[in-house]
C-alpha cells in the first residue's frame, strides 16, 4: 500500500479526534437555566451570600401568578422587588409561605442562595435578556 | 531496516494515535455528556431521580429558531440544578433541589420556554396549582371574553383569550395598569413587548416565549383584506408609471 495515503488517513483520524475532543469539552455556560429562572442578587453577594436563583417552573406547577403577583404585591420585574431577610422574617415575600408551613423556612439557607456568586439579577432566557448586551457582573 | 519499512512503521503508529484520539474523545462523549444530561448522571444525593429519563420535549426546529441576534435555546433542555450554569455545585443545597426533568416528565410539551405547554397541563389537570395561598379549594375567577386586536400589513390578527389569562392570574394583573380595559385604548408594539412591556411583562419571561409568533397572531386575514393591502402598495402605481413609458 502507498505511504502517503495511509500518512494522511492517520493524521486525519488524529484530527477528527482533537475535534470530537474539543466538541464535548466546551465549558457549560447559563445556557442549561430553565426558562424563567430569575436571579436575585439585590444585597445577596455584599452580604457574602450566593445570590438567589429562583425557579419560576417549580412554583407555577403548586401556585397560579395570582398568588405571588396578586396577593403577595410581586412586581413582574426582576430586581425591582425590595426583598431582605427582615421581611421575609416578618411574613412578606418569600416569607408567606417559606416560613415551615407551607415550604422550607428561613434557617435553610442554601436552598435558596444556590447561585453562582457574582451573577447579576435577570431572568433567564428573557427576550430582553438575549437581546440586550449584558452589563457587568454583579449588583444591577 | 529499510527506509520504507521505518515508514511503514510510523504509518502504523500515527493510525493509532488517531484512533486512541477517537476512543478518549469518545469516551469524553459519553462521560461529559453525563454532566450535562441529567438522565446520565448518577444523583449526588439519595432523592428519587431513577425515573428522569430522556428529556421528552422535542428539538425546536433550526428555521423557526433562527435570528441572528438570539442565542440558539440549549440543545438538551432540563439540566440539572448543578449542571445548570447559573446554580453553584459547591453550593450543598443545590444537589438537594428538585430537577426540571423529573418534574416535567408528563407534561405536554412545546417547541420553546420550558418546553412544557403550561395552559394545556392545567387544562388537563396534570397540575393543581392554587389559585388562593391560604385555600387549596378555591378556585379561579375566570372570564370568558376573546378579544382580537388587528394588527398591520399581513400578519395574522391576534386572538386574545381572557379564558386562559384568568385561569393563572387576578384582574388587577393587568388592567388597569398594563391595559386600559376599553377598545383602542391601547397602543401595543412588538418592539415595546420585546422590550418587556404591554405582553411583554409576561410573555418572554416567565408565559410562553415571543419567537411563538402563531400562538398570538392565529387569526389569518380574510382575502379581501389582503387584496386591499396590496392595492394600498406602492405596486400597481409604479407598473402603471411603466406603460405610460
């Protein structure tokens, strides 16, 4: 059989195979957040805190919008909500139902600070978030 | 040895270099795809999880998903909480969170957003959600009225069902804030909904996503109308300018 040929079929494999490699070793990004994930990160990463992600999917599946953006006084914006930990203390916000009753109370905190630290409030996959050019990392 | 027997040598081994490349990167394929799936990857915790299988939902096509200015939705949707890339997996909390896979597993699906069709999971009583925090029985204050909005050139009108909107939300939601409840009142864009405004407070962030275009504007023009916005085209003036030439 001719040298070059064979040559060329090796290094080609060789190639192939640095490719499929690089392929599937392409770092994760925030692409795998479900749509509606919305960060918190109003006071969380100044406090030493990771921000909050909160799951927009979970909760539509045990409570219709009305609860939380009617009864609660939820604004439909991400970050134009002034939520502390005082407040949720005191029953407002979160705290209506994160309280050991209904859900996981206060004393949990790493159920809800689960985020990357550093991330900015959004809502993931939001039309403006794909659309508008992100502003630096942190507080917004 | 001779010069082609050396060559022939180093042929050999550049082929199985190449394919010791192709096993690792397979073995990469199959071993990092398990990070990135869930229904690959072995629960860091002892919750239920055995049942999270192949995500359900179908791909979104390449046509419908395509604009140049939007990122393309993830390819495998559902990860989990860890793999997400917004939850932090050194967090300990994190791998106690429930995974969208699992909960999503007997929901009807759609082409974009969740991946779920929430209305019809509703309908459908796949899900229970309360209308009321402190009553589990109560139920929601519904109305039936369908409003259709005409819209410009020769996009479909949209069709839009209070039926669906107050089986999720209150009234004061939207009116009167977001809508004035009264014919012509309202001044609507896709460039303000885009902007998250009008359905756009809504609809691109948490309800069904606006690249669903036919979802909203389902009611196609009558003939007649589409006759008229061609005669209103600056069209038929110009052909007429060419036979007087």
């Amino acid at each position: 059989m001719p040298l070059k040929p064979m040559l060329a079929a090796g290094v080609g494999l060789l190639v192939a195979g640095l490719i499929a490699f690089a392929l599937v070793n392409v770092p994760p990004g925030d692409a795998q957040a479900e749509y509606g994930d919305v960060v918190i990160n109003n006071y969380s990463d100044d406090a030493g805190m990771r921000p909050v992600v909160f799951p927009h999917w979970f909760h539509r599946i045990r409570f219709r919008c009305n609860v939380c953006h009617a009864e609660l006084g939820f604004e439909f914006k991400a970050g134009s909500n002034d939520i502390n930990m005082l407040k949720i203390f005191d029953g407002e916000f979160c705290g209506a139902c994160h309280n050991n009753e209904i859900a996981w109370g206060v004393e949990n905190c790493v159920l809800c600070h689960s985020g990357m630290p550093g991330m900015r409030t959004r809502v993931h996959h939001s039309t403006s978030d794909r659309l508008v050019a992100p502003p630096t990392a942190g507080r917004q | 040895m001779t010069d082609i027997k050396r060559l022939t040598l180093l042929a050999v081994t550049v082929l199985l270099t190449g394919a010791a490349a192709l096993v690792t990167a397979g073995m990469a394929v199959t071993g990092l795809a398990g990070t990135k799936r869930p229904d690959l990857q072995a629960p860091p915790v002892q919750i239920a999880q055995a049942e999270t299988t192949k995500p359900r939902a179908k791909k979104p096509s390449a046509a419908n998903t395509f604009n140049r200015l939007m990122k393309k939705p993830a390819s495998a949707p559902h990860a989990a909480p860890a793999d997400d890339g917004i939850h932090d997996p050194e967090n300990s909390g994190t791998h106690l969170l429930q995974w969208p896979s699992e909960a999503f597993q007997s929901f009807p699906g759609t082409n974009d957003g969740n991946r779920v069709d929430w209305v019809k999971a509703l309908t459908e009583g796949l899900i229970a959600p309360r209308y009321e925090l402190e009553d589990p029985e109560s139920e929601a204050f519904t109305m039936d009225l369908v409003i259709v909005r005409e819209v410009k050139g020769s996009m479909p009108d949209v069709v839009y069902p209070h039926q669906q909107h107050t089986e999720w939300l209150d009234c004061t939601n939207c009116h009167d804030e977001i809508f004035v409840p009264a014919k012509g009142e309202n001044q609507i864009s896709m460039a303000a909904i885009l902007l998250g405004q009008k359905c756009g407070v809504c609809h691109g962030k948490v309800a069904f996503p606006v690249t669903d275009c036919r979802r909203c504007h389902s009611k196609p023009k009558t003939i007649e109308q589409l006759r008229a916005l061609a005669n209103r085209s600056a069209w038929p003036a110009k052909s007429e300018a060419a036979k007087k030439q």
